[in-house]
C-alpha cells in the first residue's frame, strides 16, 4: 500500500509530460504566427508595389518601353527579401473620350502575364474628357512555408488608379 501511495505523491517526470502535451499546440500557434506575419508583409509589399509603378508612372508625360521596363524592375525589387518570380503586374493607361467623356484604353503593358480585366469600369467617372487615368494591379501568389498545414496558397492583389501629374494623360509607347 504504501508503494502505491509513494507512487501517486511522485511528480518526477510531470513537467516532460506537461511539455509533451503543450508542444504540438505551441508548434502550431508558431507555425500561424509565422505564416500570418508573412500574408500581412506581403500585402502591404503588393499595395506598396502597385502604388510605387503608379506614382512612377503618373510623374510623366509620355514613356517608352525601357522606362516602363524600369518601372516594372523597380515594382519587382519591393518584394524582396520574398520571391519575386510569384508575382504579376498589369499596367493600362485609360483615355477620356474629349466630346463622351467614355473611357477608352490607350495602351497597356504587363509582366509574367500581369493584366488589368476590368480597367474600363475602374476608370470609369474618374476623369474629365480629355483627360487620362493610369490603372496598376499587382498580383502575388502565396504559397506557405509549412506547405498547407495551417493556410492553404492564396493570391494576394492590390489595383492603384492615378490621374497623370503633369499632363492630361501619359502617352505611353507608339503614342
């Protein structure tokens, strides 16, 4: 009798098994932690990167292919230290029919199949005839570091629309 009661008051040995029941829900609210951290940084890269090749843009009267080139590097290299090659940009500059006022696309450009679907209906109401709108949406494609444990992959998007700075639109190449 008195072993059995020696062994109830025995504790040796409690904090491995206390420990051994907390770490799969510490593992796991680190592994969110981690995974959420990484969304919220992206996101605010995406709306930083869509905001920056507006602005970029926006600053001009007309632009060629090499500076739209460097915009679009310029746009890539805020994602860093994440992978760049998960991400998408489309640009598309939106004309303002002078006597309808009806919006009209004047150019576009993208990179890694970058687009802008709906640029019309973005830009709609949002300038005077005659004038001009520059549209940026940016993709990111999340993947998670621990695979699909806690999210699965989800895309990140961010849409910037700017009227031009120094002139009533910003023609673009072959303009």
């Amino acid at each position: 009798m008195r072993a059995f009661q020696r062994f109830l008051r025995d504790d040796d040995g409690t904090a491995l098994l206390e420990f051994g029941f907390l770490l799969p829900v510490m593992l796991l609210l680190f592994i969110g932690v981690v995974e959420a951290t990484n969304v919220l940084r992206l996101d605010r890269k995406v709306v930083a990167s869509a905001q920056t090749a507006a602005d970029l843009l926006t600053q001009r009267t007309k632009v060629s292919n090499a500076q739209l080139d460097d915009i679009l590097t310029a746009s890539e290299m805020i994602f860093e230290p994440f992978p760049a090659a998960s991400h998408s940009v489309g640009i598309a500059a939106v004309n303002f029919d002078p006597d309808t006022g009806s919006p009209t696309l004047d150019w576009t450009k993208s990179k890694n199949g970058g687009s802008v679907p709906n640029a019309l209906a973005l830009a709609a109401g949002l300038g005077d005839p005659g004038d001009g709108v520059v549209v940026v949406r940016v993709t990111y494609d999340y993947t998670p570091i621990f695979f699909d444990f806690v999210m699965g992959p989800t895309t990140i998007e961010e849409t910037a629309v700017l009227r031009p700075r120094r002139s009533s639109v910003v023609e673009g190449p072959g303009s």
